[in-house]
C-alpha cells in the first residue's frame, strides 16, 4: 500500500534533491549525461531474474528493513 506515501510535492521535492546530488557526482566522473525520465510519469516495467534465488521481502508498516 501506497497509503503511508509522501504527498506528490514532497516525493517531487526529495526526486529533484537525490537528482542533484547524482548529477554534481557523476558531473565529476565524466560518465555522460544522467537520464531521469519524469517524475510522476506511468512507468512498464519489466523483471528478468537472473539466479537461482529471488528473496521476497515484505516489512509492516513502522519497521525498518
């Protein structure tokens, strides 16, 4: 559940911080140019697993993992 979420403003505001901080680092490493895509957007998101083990981790709300 989604129910304990930020608001849209909060997680836009933290997307843009944790998009700054990316960008000053690896600005530094000269990778290239860091792909964001757009906050809020639908995503299709796809799930090759590669091994012999998938962990399914489920936490209650209030903990930590």
């Amino acid at each position: 559940s989604f129910t304990p979420a930020a608001t849209p403003e909060q997680g836009r505001a933290m997307f843009e911080l944790i998009a700054a901080s990316a960008a000053r680092i690896y600005a530094e490493e000269a990778v290239g140019t860091l792909g964001l895509g757009r906050f809020g957007a639908d995503m299709r998101v796809q799930l090759c697993n590669e091994g012999p083990v998938t962990f399914w981790l489920q936490v209650s709300p209030g903990q930590t993992a």
